[in-house]
C-alpha cells in the first residue's frame, strides 16, 4: 500500500486542474474529443505514487466529474487503495463522500459518496470515479 500525504501543495494542483477542467472548452467530450486526458498535463497530478486524471466529462447528455487514479510505480496490476481513493477524489470536488466524524473540522472520507460510480479499469490498471453532475448545460 502506498502512503498518501495531502498538502498545501497537492491541494492547489487538485483545484488547479478542477479549475481548468471545469470550462466548458476544457471538457473532455466522450466519443467526440481526439485528444486523450492522460495525455495532456493539464489534467493530471502525481501524489507521490498516485497518477490522477480528473475531468469534466460530457456524455449520455450530462456532464460528469471522471477521475481515474493508479499507482503505476507499484507492482503490475495494482490499484490504488480505497481510502486514498476517496480522499483524492475529494480533492477534485466530488461530493457527497462519508465520513466518520461529523465534529471534525476536515473529517476524512471513509467511503463513497451514494452518487460516486467506482469501476476498476485493468487495461491501465486504474480506478475510475464518476459523479454526476447533472444535464449538459446549454448557453
């Protein structure tokens, strides 16, 4: 398991990176963007052993956060665990995530929001999260 330390210095890559993928020019659009995320170094940040995409996706008419974390300096085939998961995913503005302290003044998320789809991808190996958000706005 790889050790996840979030400071000053991670926090403003996530916002950064949420910041520029949250303009609508900046959104990566399923089945019609030609460019990959993974590639771009706008949309990714690296927390020690943690390669992270994050984007504001658009599909199936709604606009989704996507994040795809891995550890690729670890043995082949690993995955990210769980909590550092959702904590990274925190980072980047998902919502909704438990959390065992409600009296905390930044509790730790402990589980998934109920509106977080996870799904393993092991083509890369990497865990995928996405939210959403809600229609594709228009305007």
């Amino acid at each position: 398991m790889s050790a996840l330390f979030i400071d000053d210095v991670a926090k403003k890559r996530a916002h950064d990176i949420a910041l520029f993928a949250a303009r609508p020019e900046n959104w990566y659009r399923s089945g019609e963007s030609t460019w990959s995320p993974g590639e771009r170094s706008e949309y990714v940040a690296t927390f020690q052993s943690y390669r992270c995409v994050f984007t504001f996706t658009v599909m199936r008419g709604g606009l989704y956060r996507h994040l795809s974390v891995s550890v690729p300096r670890r043995r082949p085939g690993a995955l990210p665990h769980p909590f550092a998961l959702f904590a990274i995913a925190s980072l980047f503005g998902f919502t909704g995530g438990k959390t065992e302290d409600a009296v905390a003044v930044d509790p730790p998320i402990v589980g998934p929001g109920d509106d977080w789809l996870i799904l393993p991808q092991m083509d890369v190996p990497c865990l995928l999260v996405v939210q959403k958000i809600g229609p594709v706005p228009h305007g």
